[in-house]
C-alpha cells in the first residue's frame, strides 16, 4: 500500500472502503471456553463476510490464535506470522474487532501499528473506530491501548481478590482436572474416580514399596497405554507433583503461589509453611492413607536434594561411567556422550558431543558401542596373560601404583546391604498384601522375583568372603591379590578395574569413508621403569578387532577397529 496516496485520498473524504486494497482480518479469544469458542467462530464468519461484501476489497485468508492471553504476544503464533507476511507485502489492511482483541499493552499495541506501518500496512480497528492511516490515530490508539492495559489490570486484581476471599472461606479452588477426582458443581465437595484412585495409589506404591524411580513409574504407565486426565502421556513432573500433592490424603491445600505481575505473568511460589494447608476428609475423601503419602514425599525430598547435591559437584558426572570423559573425537577434540543404543537399549552407544550438538553434517565420527570398547579391552588383556607370570606382576605393580587394593570389606558390606534391603521390600510388600493391597498372584510374582535376586547376590556374597578369608590367611596380601587376579581376571567387575587403572584417553577417527571402519588410538597410564616396557611391547603393535562378520551375513553387521595403543608418559 501506498500510505502517501491512501491518506491523500481520506484526506478528500474518500471512504476507506472505496480504495482498492488487500485486505485480511484478525481474532483471538484469550480462552479456550465454549462461549469463547463461539465469539471467535463469530469473528471470522463477521470480518470474512465484511471484507467479501466490499468490491473494492480483495480477501485475504485470515490469522487466528485461539485461547491464548493477550497480555503476551510472542506466544500468539499466528499473530506473529501475520506480522511477518505484512513484512513479504502479502495484503495492505488488517481488520480486527477492537484493541483489546489486538494487545493490551500499550508500548506493544503502538510498537507492532508502527512496524506495520513501515510494512505499508494499516490497521482498523473496527468497535474502536480507530484507523492507523490516518495521522492522528497514534495518540487515539495510545488512549484507547492505555483504557485496555488498565481493564486487564484490575481485572487481574479482582480475580485475586476473590480468590483470596475464597480461600478464606475454604472452597476447594479448580480441581476440575485433577486426576483421581471429579468436582460435584453444587457442593464443590470432590469425589473419588475409582478407576483413576487405583492408579494413583499404584504410583505412590511402586514409589514407596517398590522404589522404582519416577521415570521407570512414568515408563510402566505409558507401556500400558495410560492417560493423565488431560489425555498426555505420564510423565517425571506430572507424578512428582501427584506425589506431592496433600489432597490425596484428604487436606485442603491453597495459597502455593501468586502472581506478581500481570503483565509478564511473573510466579511467586510459596514455601510449603506458608501454605493454606489443613486436613477437610469429610470433602476431599482421600485416595492414599496419611502414612503412605508421608513416606512418599520423604523419599520424594531426599533424592531431590541429594541430585541437586550431584549436580552442584560436576565432577561426578565426569567419573560416573568408566568411560566418561576418556573417548575423544579425532576430528573435533570433543568428548563423546554417553547414549541408549536405539535397537538394543541393554546397549550403550559412546558419540561425539559435536554430532549431538549439529549432527552429520557437521561431524561424521562413528559412535562406538560400549560393549565392542569391552570387548577390545578384554582382548588387550588376554593378550597380558601370554606370559602370565611377568604380565600380572606387572598389572600387581599398577595396582601398587594406584593404590588400588581388592576394596572386599566394602564390596562385601555392599552386598549385604543390597540383601537387606531385598528383605525389606520382601517385609513391605507382605504386609500391603496382608493389607489387602496387593492380589495373591502379585505377591508371589514379586516375592518370587526378590528371592531369585536374592539367592544371586548370596553367591556372589560367598565367594567375597572366601577370597578375603584367602588374603587374611597369608601375610603377603598382594601375592594372595595375584592369585585372585589370575583366577578371577575375566570377571566383569576386576576388568573394569583394570581397564580404569591402565586408560588415560581413546581418540577414535574414521579410517575411510565407509562407517564400518574405524581407528581407535587407545592411550594407556604409563610410569616408565623395566616392567612396563615388557608391557610396551606387548601391546605397542596394532591388530584388528571385528564385529559382527557372522551375525545375519551381511555387510551392515561387519564393523573393523583398527586398534592402536600408546602411552602417555
């Protein structure tokens, strides 16, 4: 649009509805409530028939934002696509039902007609009579945008009010969605959805006597096709905030937060002691008794301080896995991340931090499955068994060096605190079936499935105190460690040792364009003495360690490592 020539027209006395322009429209509800609904179908079968009915108006195709707040305007999607289709010259006139409709502050109503303007688009603002071609409508649009800011402040300030009022006279506030009740419209009084409550006293169980996490709960839930009442899937924040809320234990509960500022809907969230918190059984009928809920949100809290604890300390995260923070990218110096192998999830996947960040096109190193990097070191450490005598003294004198001992008085009271607790959870899931909490098969299918773990960690138990009652009878505790170390040195947990004693770092770099080769130059802890050039030799040569070359026949199974070790002095 030409604004010159358009406001030299009106300034004649030319009607706007007799220049030639394109025109679109624009409506918004700050609700998704049925009435609302029908106001905004109304809208835009009124603002379409109003610009057809004009044959000096060409229709464009008009931009809605349903039930959304008018206080912010990022977040009206279609608002802002109009905005940017004004910016391409797409039409020259918006019509819209008034300023409100539009925003309701000031500086944005004024800001968004301005950028409008520079486009060479107007604005009409039809209940308003308000036509931004004109050259005086800013200061009426200042007015009328100040009238509609001030309406939707006090508007927030009686809302407040009232309820604040209504908190003092104990009226259960919303409810309309929470999950395991119905609010009866009458009384206001909550009723328990049977289906729902016995899902809610699931969750609290699983978290309680099961102590699953809240994403294994989440996990269950949604494996069984279980909805919240708002028909989303289960997830961390929706259980935590079930966990915690005290009307499942049948006490009103109010005042947990306020809004500060209406206009950029800033949240005070209110300590739990400054809460309007009191038990009201005979209206809110509870779901879980008072003790299960206690000792939910006991656990509830102790893990979220203690990970908040492990997230102030970053260097957990940097030892947490015994590959952490030691495999690099070649061509990027970046670490790689740990990651669930997406076909095998009992996997684990090691890829660059950069692939993570950008993708492909921006790195093409090849992820590395935990379980080959285990089974090349477990290949690394055969290859120290070829002269089993001068290979594990040297091992010993890594082991001496590091001061890495056996650590069996602390495996050994681990695993009988791990068998403790089994029979604990044994204990609890007997009385919530005594209770009538839990069905006879689910008890035995429990139950059953605690002795079987049980009965593993005995063994493993057994086999501790026998290797420590080995060392305790001989005053050379290391050659006894070197006895251990030979018979057991296939085991999971002293490979993992051994692998966390001798790896500094790995740099893994693609060989070729084909993916399924790869390098991997592995850099080992090294103190420079006779011993452990016997070790340098045997492991300086390079060798290949294939994967796959007889799973299914075919070439997507067949990944090469060409391996390479060195060590850091």
């Amino acid at each position: 649009m030409d604004l010159y020539t358009v406001r030299k027209q009106l300034n004649m006395g030319m009607p706007l509805t007799s220049i030639k322009l394109r025109v679109t429209d624009y409506a918004r509800v700050s609700t998704d409530h049925l009435e609302q609904k029908k106001s905004l179908q109304n809208q835009v079968e009124h603002f379409e028939q109003y610009i057809k009915g004009n044959p000096n108006w060409t229709y464009i195709s008009g931009y809605v934002d349903d039930g959304i707040t008018g206080t912010s305007d990022i977040k009206r999607d279609n608002f802002m696509k109009m905005i940017e289709d004004a910016r391409s010259g797409k039409f020259d006139l918006i019509v819209t039902k008034e300023i409100s409709r539009f925003s309701r502050n000031t500086l944005d109503s004024i800001k968004y007609t301005r950028e409008l303007l520079s486009f060479g688009v107007a604005v009409l603002f039809v209940n308003d009579n308000i036509n931004t071609a004109l050259p005086d409508s800013e200061l009426r649009l200042t007015i009328m945008a100040s009238m509609a800011q001030d309406e939707i402040r006090r508007l927030s300030e009686r809302v407040k009010f009232g309820m604040n009022r209504a908190i003092e006279r104990g009226e259960i506030l919303g409810n309309d969605m929470l999950y395991g009740y119905k609010k009866d419209k009458d009384t206001g009084v909550l009723n328990i959805i049977d289906d729902e409550a016995k899902v809610v006293r699931r969750i609290y169980e699983l978290y309680v006597v099961e102590e699953l996490s809240l994403s294994k709960i989440a996990k269950s839930l949604n494996s069984e096709g279980l909805k919240t009442c708002q028909g989303k899937k289960w997830c961390i924040s929706t259980i935590s905030r079930m966990i915690e809320n005290p009307k499942y234990k049948g006490y009103y509960c109010a005042k947990k937060s306020e809004i500060v500022d209406y206009m950029n809907k800033k949240i005070k969230y209110f300590e739990k002691d400054d809460w309007v918190i009191y038990e009201d059984k005979s209206r809110i009928p509870p779901i879980v008794d008072e003790e299960l809920w206690e000792r939910a949100n006991t656990r509830l809290i102790t893990r979220k301080k203690a990970f908040s604890e492990r997230k102030k300390d970053k260097s957990i995260y940097k030892n947490r896995y015994l590959y952490s923070a030691k495999i690099y990218c070649g061509e990027h110096g970046t670490v790689f991340h740990r990651r669930e192998f997406r076909k095998n999830k009992k996997d684990i996947t090691w890829v660059c931090s950069e692939y993570l960040k950008k993708g492909k096109t921006t790195c093409d190193s090849p992820n590395i499955r935990e379980s080959e990097l285990d089974a090349i070191f477990k290949d690394l450490i055969s290859k120290l068994q070829i002269d089993s005598g001068s290979i594990i003294d040297i091992l010993m004198n890594y082991y001496k060096h590091l001061e890495i001992d056996t650590g069996i008085d602390e495996e050994i009271k681990s695993l009988e605190k791990e068998i403790n607790n089994i029979y604990a959870r044994k204990d609890k899931i007997l009385e919530l079936s005594i209770q009538g909490g839990l069905s006879n098969e689910e008890f035995y299918e429990r139950n059953n499935s605690f002795n079987d773990k049980i009965n593993e960690l005995t063994k493993e138990l057994n086999q501790l105190k026998q290797d420590k009652k080995k060392i305790k009878g001989n005053t050379d505790k290391t050659k006894e460690l070197e006895n251990i170390l030979n018979s057991k040195v296939n085991l999971k947990s002293t490979i993992t040792k051994i692998i966390s004693s001798l790896l500094d770092h790995i740099v893994v770099s693609k060989i070729s364009n084909d993916k399924n080769n790869m390098e991997l130059n592995i850099f080992l802890s090294y103190k420079e003495n006779d011993e452990n050039k016997k070790l340098q030799q045997i492991l300086r040569s390079s060798y290949e360690f294939f994967r796959g070359y007889d799973t299914q026949g075919t070439k997507r199974y067949k990944v090469a490592y060409l391996v390479n070790c060195y060590f850091c002095l």
